[in-house]
C-alpha cells in the first residue's frame, strides 16, 4: 500500500492530499462497518443486560450530604457542625450504596473517623484564627475519595489488575498529599478497570461498578468508581486521572462535574499505570471530580503542584468578558455516530441560555480539522511508550512479554487478564510498524492546536459534546469505541476541559456537555460550570432526574 501510495504521489503530486482524503474517509468506513459487525455479535449480551430490573439508589435521608464542601469547610471551622459528623454521615452513606453499584476497592473509616476528631480538636484548641485554618487548610475535616490506581499510603494499589499478592502504596501520591496537608480526609479507594484500559469500569477482581441512575447501565471509566460514588451521593470530591477522558466520561453518565486540568498542574506521581516517556504528563493528567461546581478551584488548588498554577483558579470571570463558541459534532468524521437529539436538544437550550445574557454571544465555530481527532488522538496515545500494561516485564518494564502467547491464552480461557488490557498490545504493536502516520498526526495535532489558540485567545471558551449517547449498557464501547475521540482529542491537544451536567434524558439519565480553554485558562471553563450549575440544576439525585 505504502509502496503504491508512493508512485501515485510521484505521478500526481498535486492531487495528493485529496487521494490520501478519499483513503482516509473510506478507511473510517472501513471501521464503522465491522463495529457494526461487532455490535451484532454483542446483541444478545446487550439485550439481557437491558431486559433487567432498573434498580437506582436510594434517597438521601442526611442533609449534610447535600452541602457542598465548600460550605461544609465553613461550617467545621465555625463549629456549626463537626468533621466527625460529616465524615461518619458519608461513611454511611457508602455503606448503603455500595452493594448497588459496587464502586469500593477498600476503605479505611477507622482512620478517617481518628482523623476528623483529631482535626475537630485542633479547631477547639482555637491555635489559629479561621482565616489562618481556611488559608492553611481549606479542606479541613472533609472527606475524600480516591481512585484505585491513585497511590494512598497502605491502601490497594492493584488498580484493578490480578496479583499474587495484593500490591500496596508505600507513600501517597503527589495529589493525595498535597490534599491532606489542605485538611482533606481519605475514606476509600475506588474500583477502575483493569490498569485504566478501558471506558467502562469492571475488572476481574473487583467486578463490575454499575450506574446510579439505571444499575443496568455502565458508570463508564477508567475512574467509573469514582463517578458512581459521587452520583450516588456518597462522596463529595474525589481525585480521578483522565486519559483520554478517563474521568470525563463517567462524570457525564453519573451526573456530575469533572475536570481536566492544563498538563502540568497536577503532578501524575504516584498513579498506576505510570510511563516514563516525556509526552506522558502531556496527554495524561489527574484532576477532580465533584458535584458542586463551586467545589472544583477549591479542590483543583489542593491538588496543584506549584503556587503559580493556583493564582487564577478563583478568579470568577464575568460571562460578557468571555468569548464563546460551540461545535455540535466532530466536523464530519465517518467513523463517529452522530450526536443523540437529546443532548444536541440541551446544547441548544445552553446556547439560548447564554445569548439570553447581556453582552453574552455564542457563535459557531468552525475548526474543520477536528474530523481528524479520532487518528490524532489514537496515533498520538498509543506512540507513548513505556506504559506499564499487562506485557510489562517485571525484570525490566521496559520491555514486552509476548502479545501473540497473551493472546492464545486469553483465547483459551487461560489469561487473568481483561479484553481492553489484551487489546492495548495489539494496537500498539500496529501503531508501531507505521511510524510515517505517527509523524503526520503530530503535525494534524500542532495544526488543530493553533487554530484553537487563534480561535480561543484568552478569554473564549469551545462548548462542545462530551460523548454522544447518555449511559449505555456494559460492553456497549466496544463498538462505540471510535465516539471517545470526543474526549481524548483535547488529551492529545493538552487543552482544559470541564464536563459539566446539563439535565437528563427521555429516560431519565444524565446527560452533559465540555467546556474547552487554551492552557492555561482553567478558570474560564470553571466560571462557566458554575453559571451552567445556576441555570441547568447541576447534580441532582438519581431519584429526582427529570427529564430534559
């Protein structure tokens, strides 16, 4: 093919890009038919799962459940109410929860409980002022939940992968350090899928977590546990990691806010996988996720790695001194389903909203090169090398165990593995032998960069699909898989992301919406995800959706 590409080149230089055009339009064809076949063959699993009782989680009875942690830090530094109290209520509120959507790996309540007296002690003891305790200490007393695949010290770190022996974090990671010294409380950590590599959450340890909303449908991953806690009203802020829309996925099919930092202002040490290769901490981030907006700089400033990173994030941008864009697709790609009504429904209703503001106008974007995202995102992704995966060797993780003998056990019903973690290496070795479209798609990339940095400068905001369906049933992304490049497009253009909620659908399932910035310019996108928690309702409990 190569070879014949070459000469057709030679012979017609003129006509080049539009022959490479038609191959690439014909190829994405390619793709969208044999998912399709992949669909058919998945049909009757699908089915059963949709066949099942729709069961969601119970009402919240403790109103302190639904305080954000912003007012709960208050009310703990005023002793209006105590840290014990607010940490023994979401500690039984995970117990509830827990056997419906089986999102927890491991807690330490004990720990906690220890650890919110201690801190109410601290604020009796009265040895600073409540300005010192909110500068020094703005989390305070409230409790926190943790990804798996996050290091906390002494809890599992097995993030969802099969061992001999349970592996355990020696130290917290960055992130969760820099989160108990700002007072935070780490209750659990929480189910992903095996070694983050897949967009729904099960794995052959832990299980399946489900959706609060609908538990026949997916919380969708890498961080599903998180997501699901948080839908749930079981936790209140919550560390997660994002690749490829990790965490942004499932803080739309649980109903809640998530947010992709610039690359650099979280620090990734201490996650599971981890790579040693230089474009690592560009294309993967850690970041929050909560279900009050206003809870996002505060828990985002925690977790930041150096000063200079936290100096904007409260900053609350007036809307009229936002510009704003707004694309409903991705431009036309073929291998990409199109956008559900309902959520192009309530895309239109934000947009309405907005232009209903004074001095607030949104307009169309035009960025024709995001037809590209699906092969920028997959070429760029699956070029990082030294990923800790399933073929890592333990004498030396820089080099690969055999895919072909992975294969053949799997196929045989002999692997501990999981299909996504099976699939990596099959994918990367092909990435690999075809290193010429690696090198066009980081030209693709740096070109699709600079149009949002000419389009957005810094001040304008992209509002843009997060997904194209609400939450699906289980094993659905396999053929679905292509529609992630909604989300990981912006992990390869290292740009800040928030997902924010934007109601429900016809059958009552969260539905949500991206807000994009140049780097740099994380406060925008929070400022608009408060305005959008004002105008849409934000998080609602899964037994109050209305639809949209």
């Amino acid at each position: 093919m190569n070879l014949a590409l070459s000469f057709i080149t030679l012979l017609f230089t003129e006509q080049q890009f539009d022959f490479e055009e038609m191959l690439n339009a014909v190829t994405k064809r390619i793709i969208r038919g044999l998912l399709f076949c992949l669909y058919c063959l998945m049909s009757p699993v699908i089915l059963y799962r949709a066949l099942g009782s729709r069961k969601r989680c119970s009402l919240v009875r403790n109103k302190l459940l639904l305080l954000s942690a912003t007012d709960l830090a208050k009310k703990i530094r005023e002793q209006q109410i105590t840290s014990e109290e607010v940490v023994t209520a979401y500690i039984t509120r995970c117990r509830d929860v827990n056997p419906v959507i089986n999102a927890i790996v491991e807690t330490r309540y004990d720990l906690a409980i220890q650890e919110a007296r201690e801190a109410d002690k601290m604020i009796r003891l009265g040895h600073k002022s409540l300005d010192e305790i909110a500068r020094d200490t703005p989390l305070l007393g409230i409790p926190i939940t943790v990804k798996g695949s996050i290091a906390v010290q002494g809890m599992n770190h097995a993030a969802g992968r099969k061992w001999p022996e349970i592996p355990r974090a020696l130290c917290d990671a960055d992130a969760v350090q820099r989160v108990r010294e700002a007072g935070g409380i780490v209750l659990l950590v929480s189910n992903t899928p095996e070694l983050c590599m897949c967009w729904e959450t099960y794995n052959n340890v832990t299980g399946m977590t489900v959706n609060p909303y609908d538990t026949r449908r997916t919380a969708g991953g890498s961080s599903g546990g998180e997501a699901a806690l948080l839908g749930s009203a079981a936790s209140l802020l919550s560390l997660s990691s994002d690749i490829g829309g990790s965490a942004r996925l499932p803080a739309m099919f649980c109903g809640i806010f998530g947010h992709k930092p610039t690359p650099g202002f979280v620090s990734t040490n201490g996650h599971m996988p981890g790579s040693n290769d230089k474009a690592w901490p560009n294309f993967f981030t850690l970041g929050p996720m909560v279900r009050y907006a206003e809870d996002l700089p505060l828990l985002l400033k925690a977790m930041c790695q150096s000063s200079r990173s936290k100096l904007k994030l409260d900053d609350k941008v007036p809307l009229r001194d936002i510009k704003f864009f707004y694309m409903e697709d991705d431009c036309g790609s073929g291998a990409t389903s199109s956008i559900d009504r309902d959520i192009k429904r309530a895309i239109r209703r934000l947009i309405e909203h907005l232009n209903s503001l004074q001095g607030v106008m949104v307009q169309k974007a035009e960025l024709t090169d995001m037809k590209y995202s699906l092969e920028v995102m997959a070429a760029i992704l699956l070029h990082i090398d030294g990923v800790e995966s399933i073929y890592s060797k333990k004498s030396n993780p820089q080099e690969w165990k055999s895919v072909t003998v992975e294969i053949l056990r799997y196929l045989c019903c002999m692997s501990p593995h999981t299909f996504p973690s099976i699939l990596y290496g099959v994918l990367k070795k092909v990435n690999n032998a075809t290193p010429q479209t690696y090198f066009k798609m980081v030209e693709k990339n740096a070109a699709i960069k600079k149009q949002f940095a000419d389009l957005l400068g810094d001040n304008g905001v992209l509002i843009y699909p997060t997904f194209v369906s609400a939450a699906h049933y289980p094993y659905e992304i396999y053929h679905k898989v292509c529609n992630v490049s909604y989300l990981a497009i912006f992990n390869s253009l290292g740009l800040p992301v928030t997902q924010c909620p934007l109601g429900f659908n016809r059958n009552g399932l969260p539905i949500g919406v991206q807000i994009v910035a140049n780097p740099g310019c994380d406060h925008l996108t929070l400022s608009v995800a408060r305005e959008i928690e004002r105008a849409f309702g934000g998080w609602q409990q899964p037994t109050t959706g209305e639809k949209v």
